[in-house]
C-alpha cells in the first residue's frame, strides 16, 4: 500500500464552525421583547408620576383660586370699613360743629331771648343804691352758742 500522507495534520486547525444563527433576527426580537418589557414596566410607574403630577397641580391650581377669593373678599371688606370710617368721620364732624354752635354764648343769649323771654338789661334799668351802714354783721354770744351747738 503506498504511503499517504495526511497534509491536514499541518493545515491549520479550524474550529469547527458553530451553526450560524439567525442573530439579527433573534437578538432584535429578544431585545425587543426585552425593552417592551421594561418599557411596560416604566410606563406603570410613570403613569403613576402623572396621576401624582396633576394632583399636584390641581390642588395647587385650587388653592391659588381659593387664596384669590380671600383675597377679594377682605379687600372689598376695607373697602366698606374704609367708607363707613369716612362717613362716620363726616357725622363727627358735623356734631362737633353743632355742639360749638350750642355752646357758644351767641346761642345761649338767642334760647335766652326766644324760648324763656328774657332780654339784655339796658343802662337806664340799672340803679345803685347806696347804704349808710357798713356790711358788718354783730353777733350776740347766746346766739353764737346756737350755732356752735349746731357743730357738735
């Protein structure tokens, strides 16, 4: 038999070729699925970010509206307290003028002259009368003891 010689012995080696997959497809459908996955599980808790979100929102949206309505209402309260300070101010005044008016002299000679019928004495209505005695009074000691008895 002749001898062969078996070259591949000194070929390099190959290792064997492993099947070839269909990688693309398979890795993209898996990364797909994968990401679906994920994306799924995002969007619940990002749903739930949402929901918290607008509450947020609302409830601050609702509070600047109530603050606003507050607001209003106290403003158009000064502003009934501050006209009714004026008027009240006003009548203030018009008593105080009317008071001075009543207490002035000029007024109490007018009530003196229309309601009780007096009038101004004249100078010829005056007469002095001139006394010969002295204002002095005497006192007599028994009636000196009556008054102090009245004392004690």
């Amino acid at each position: 038999m002749p001898k062969t010689y078996d070259f591949s012995l000194f070929a390099e080696k190959k290792e064997p070729a492993a099947p070839v997959k269909k990688a693309n497809v398979t890795d993209a459908t898996i990364a797909l699925k994968h990401s679906k996955n994920k994306a799924k599980k995002h969007s619940g808790k990002i749903k739930v970010y949402m929901a918290l979100i607008s509450v947020l929102l609302v409830a601050s949206f609702a509070a600047i509206i109530n603050s606003n309505t507050r607001l209003n209402e106290y403003a158009d309260k000064i502003a009934k307290e501050t006209r009714e300070i004026a008027e009240l101010e006003a009548e203030h005044t018009r008593l105080q003028m009317e008071l001075e008016a009543k207490m002035s002299t000029r007024a109490a000679e007018e009530y003196a002259r229309d309601v009780l019928g007096m009038q101004k004495i004249e100078p010829s209505q005056i007469e002095r009368i001139e006394g010969i005695q002295k204002n002095e009074t005497e006192t007599t000691e028994e009636s000196a003891k009556g008054l102090l008895d009245l004392f004690n």
